[in-house]
C-alpha cells in the first residue's frame, strides 16, 4: 500500500473550532473540523493513519495530502512553476511606459528614496521630443510583444506635473488617446490645479491619480513639505477634491510609520469634513514607509503585520496590507477551475511588460531603481533600443529560480518579494527577504473567508422579495 504524507505546500489556517486548508499550489480551499486540522498540522505517519478512508481520499484529491516524496513533490513543484511562468511570459500582451519626467519636486520629504539624485540629474527634463521618438519608433523594441492598445502611460517623477513637464505630459496623452491607453499618475499633487483640463475618465486623459498624505493635517504639514517649510495639506485636498469633480479616480495613500499610525482616525475626519471620504472616485489605504536602496532614518518604521495589527486595533475602516491580500485573494472562494494561483514573480521587475523611461533615456525595471546607473536595464537613443546584461538577469528572478521559494507553502501568493529589498537586505537578488509577509497573506485568506461567510450569513437573513407584506389591497 502506497504511503502517504502531508503536502509541504499545505498551510492551515485557525478559524476557531474549525480551519480552513489551503493548498498553495493549486489554491483548493477547505473548512474541516479541529480535530482534523490537528492531524494534518501533526503530518506523523501514526497521526495519519487514525484518518478515516473517505477523509483521506478526498485530502489526496484535494492536494492536501500527496503520495509524494518530498524530494519528488519539490521536483514537481519547481517544473509546474517554471511551466507557468513561460505560458505567462507569452499570454501577457498589454504593459506600460512609466514616464520619469525629470528626477525635479517642489517637495523635500525626509524620507524620500530620490533625494540623493537630484544634485546630480535635476538638471534634466523629458523633452516632446523624447516622447514622440519613444511612442512612434521604439515602444515594441522597448516592450517587445506588448501591444500599444490597452497598455498603460504611467506619469511619475519627482513631481510629474511641475510646469516644466507640461508640454512633455500633453504629447504623451496625444499618443495615449491616439492609441487607446489608459494615463495614470504618482503625484504629490499640489500643482495639478495649473492643467486641470488633462485630468478626466476619458481616452487621452489622465483617469487615475495617486497621492500620499502622510498623516492628519498638523502632522502632514510638519513631514510633506517643500525646502521652504510652507505648509501642503490643504493644497492636496483641494486639489484631490479638483481630481474627483472632474471624475479622475484618486487612490490617496497614507504613508505610515509608528509614530503616526494613532493620527489616522483624526485624518479620516477630516477627508471626511472636506468631502474626500467616500467619494465613489476616491480610495484610501495605509501603507508603511521602508527602507530600500535609499538611507534613510528608519528608526520609526514598521512592517507590513505591525501595521496590520495597529490598524485592526483602531478600529476604523481603512485599507491596510492584510485587508488588501485578502481583496487580491476573495477570488479564490468562487473559482472552480482553471489556475488559482499564478504569482511566479512579483512585480515588473522580472516581467518587464512595464519598464521605467527618464529623460537621459535610460530604461529601468523598477521605479525605485531609477535613477541609480548601475540599475539599468537598457537605454534609450537616436541609434535605437540597446539592453544591458541586467535586463536578462532580472528576467531570471522568479520562483523556478529561488531555491528557498520552491519550499515555501506560499510561494504562488507572494512570488518571492521585491527584489530589490531582497538584494538590499541578503545581498543576494535570488535569496528572499520574507519578513512576516507568510503571516500577512495568511491572515488576509482567513479575513477574506470571514466576509465570505458574513455575507452568506446576511444573504440567508434577508427574507425574499415574494415573502414582504405587500402593500397593495
């Protein structure tokens, strides 16, 4: 008779009384008895064989169980996942230009991660020029493979919408509504008031803006401010206020750090009091400040989980990283075949369906790279598109290709994280930097079943139509 074992790729997640079984690599979802989860967690063969005949078999089925050896099962793994990545590699058809108009901002924030190139490239903007060269003779050699239509123009800097980018920004929405691309932005947003007209939800339009505040008013004008001191908070909430009238969704994020987590509740009031929260336009979310290439002061930062708990704490409504995997992952629970989870790498920096343009012309994998030559992954030129070493290395960073990955039970639902924090923190860009991320993706599944089941609960509550009083005699 064949031996069977726990999947090193199960993971089981306490619901109280009972859990649910995750399977990380074909993302089967199932709630079970305690006393069940208790002998899988166990995994010892004499635990495993107290399992009646029915439950094994349909854990076998499920993935949960596996006549795998481990050696075997890990074997597998890394061939279904390298598979995956190649049928991903070729499916993908749609990407983006992120634009990095110039490395310029009217802002001074102490924490940002481009400061130390400004004495050094500030002199540089994207000109009209540039634009026109890269949208009519090297987007597919830039992008090979991606088609221009339902791809994507990011708008980003420093400051994207400082007056000097002005004539760069209307030549690119030219080509975005020439070619059917949707316009976004990262902005700091205290100058989009002087060319309101380009902001919209039509073709040829910037449709989405983000824009970070970093705290209630009091603290936000002691931390995102300009060399001068002025105050900026009322500025970018009349200004997102101009963003949402004219219908350009707003994802506002609020960049947090351990000092300013307990501020939060006095700035949702006042989003609330300017008409900001709750527009069917805007989003809100928490994030944390890091720390990657740049040094910056750390010392008040804090983690994905920490930030989590502290929200949870609060109390209030407010996206935060666990309630956002468990959005990402909600689509789980009603999927009934196909790939459940894909996630072979994590983020552009491997695919490079997106790549980053800056005015010199050269092109990076990542947006927090830009800037530092050495990241570079190809130029930009009047001789034409020229890609350096990096640009293939990078491609070579995904879950086939990371030995610890390969044995992680969440693997498919992180992709091995960013890689630049990886090689920033482990020296090595294939050697990841877990953090608490598996308790983080954990946490948001079991959240993400809890508002499955409390709709379900309300759904069986609300009477039918047919069953209402009728008021008509």
């Amino acid at each position: 008779m064949a031996q069977y074992r726990v999947s090193r790729y199960l993971n089981v997640v306490d619901l109280g009384g009972t859990a649910l079984l995750f399977n990380g690599v074909n993302g089967c979802l199932d709630e079970v008895p305690q006393r069940l989860a208790d002998i899988l967690k166990a995994g010892t063969q004499a635990h495993l064989e107290t399992l009646h005949p029915t439950d094994t078999g349909a854990l076998l089925k499920r993935g949960h169980l596996t006549l795998l050896s481990p050696e075997e099962e890990l074997v597998r793994f890394r061939e279904f996942v390298s598979a995956l990545h190649k049928k991903q590699e070729l499916k993908t058809r749609a990407g983006g230009i992120m634009l990095l108009l110039s490395y310029n901002c009217n802002l001074a924030c102490r924490y940002c991660y481009q400061q130390e190139h400004r004495p050094r490239k500030s002199g540089a903007v994207m000109s009209p020029s540039l634009i026109e060269d890269i949208f009519t003779k090297h987007f597919r050699e830039i992008l090979p493979g991606i088609d221009p239509k339902g791809s994507e123009i990011t708008f980003y800097g420093g400051e994207p919408f400082l007056p000097a980018h002005a004539a760069a920004v209307r030549k690119a929405l030219e080509y975005a509504g020439k070619y059917g691309m949707t316009a976004s932005a990262i902005s700091n947003a205290t100058m989009v008031d002087a060319m309101p007209d380009i902001f919209g939800d039509g073709c040829g339009s910037v449709n989405q803006v983000q824009v970070s505040l970093d705290g209630p008013r009091e603290q936000h004008d002691t931390s995102r401010i300009p060399p001068s001191g002025a105050k900026t908070f009322d500025r970018i909430t009349d200004n997102i206020k101009l963003l949402l009238n004219r219908r350009t969704r707003v994802n506002i994020r609020l960049n947090l750090d351990r000092r300013t987590i307990g501020t939060v509740p006095q700035l949702l009031m006042e989003l609330k009091e300017k008409g900001i929260l709750g527009n069917k336009y805007a989003g809100i979310y928490a994030s944390p400040l890091h720390d990657n290439l740049a040094e910056v002061d750390a010392t008040n930062f804090i983690d994905l989980a920490g930030l989590s708990e502290r929200v949870f704490s609060l109390g209030i409504d407010l996206e935060h990283p666990v309630s956002l995997r468990a959005n990402e992952m909600s689509y789980l629970f009603s999927l009934e075949k196909g790939l459940g989870l894909t996630h072979t790498s994590f983020c552009m920096q491997t695919m490079q369906h997106t790549l980053v343009v800056d005015p010199f012309g050269d092109l990076y994998a990542c947006f927090e790279e830009a800037g530092y030559p050495e990241y570079r992954v190809g130029r930009v030129s009047t001789r034409g598109v020229e890609f350096f070493p990096l640009h293939d290395i990078y491609k070579r960073r995904h879950l086939a290709n990371m030995e610890e990955c390969l044995e992680c039970p969440i693997a498919l639902t992180c992709g091995g994280q960013c890689g630049v924090r990886c090689r920033a923190k482990t020296g090595d860009l294939f050697k990841p930097d877990c953090q608490k991320i598996k308790q983080v993706i954990l946490a948001g599944l079991k959240l993400a079943y809890q508002k499955k089941q409390q709709q379900s609960d309300e759904k069986r509550r609300t009477p039918h139509p047919e069953t209402f009083p009728s008021t008509h005699r």
